[in-house]
C-alpha cells in the first residue's frame, strides 16, 4: 500500500522553532515536513474536526485512499495524540488501511 505522511510542525513549547527542527526525527522517503509560522492548519484542525479550543498539536489524522478533502476530510480512519504515546494507535490504523486497500 502507498503510504503518504504530511508532518506540520509549529512553535508551541519554548525552544522549538524552524531553526532548530530536526527533519531527521522522521527519516522516511515516504514523509513530507512542513513548517507552519501562523499555525494555520492546527487552528483548522481544531475548529473542523477536533471542536477543540486553541490550537490542536501533536496530533495525528489517518486517512484511506479514498479521503476526499471538500469541506472536511473523510473518512477518518483514526486519530489522536500525543504521537509518540499514541503510536500502538497510529499502527493499528495503519492496520486497518492495510485492510481496506486490499
């Protein structure tokens, strides 16, 4: 199964910043970074699908081949957060969108 990661990264704790980012934390040909100064798609984020306060970070959004992106983007296969302990979560999507690419 084709595989495509989207990271956007922000400034929310002290020290992080676009200079200090280190690429390297997800080393796959597969990811894509992104850099967001206004922290414009975690707002989004989190008035569309989260209907959460602030800003929504260190989250993840999984989404099958057959997403489609007008208006809001379904089907939702999973989510959550914090990434790092989430990650039985975010494998287990992965799982599931092994399934139903097949």
């Amino acid at each position: 199964m084709p595989l495509d990661v989207l990271v956007v990264w922000f400034d929310m704790l002290p020290g992080d910043s676009r200079e200090l980012l280190d690429t390297r934390t997800l080393a796959d040909p597969r990811v894509t970074n992104y850099w967001d100064d206004q922290k414009l798609v975690g707002s989004w984020y989190s008035e569309q699908v989260t209907h959460s306060r602030g800003v929504t970070w260190d989250a993840f959004f999984l989404y099958g081949p057959r997403a489609h992106w007008s208006g809001q983007p379904e089907p939702l296969v999973s989510s959550g957060g914090t990434v790092i302990g989430d990650h039985d979560q975010i494998l287990t999507g992965l799982h599931q969108l092994q399934l139903l690419s097949a």
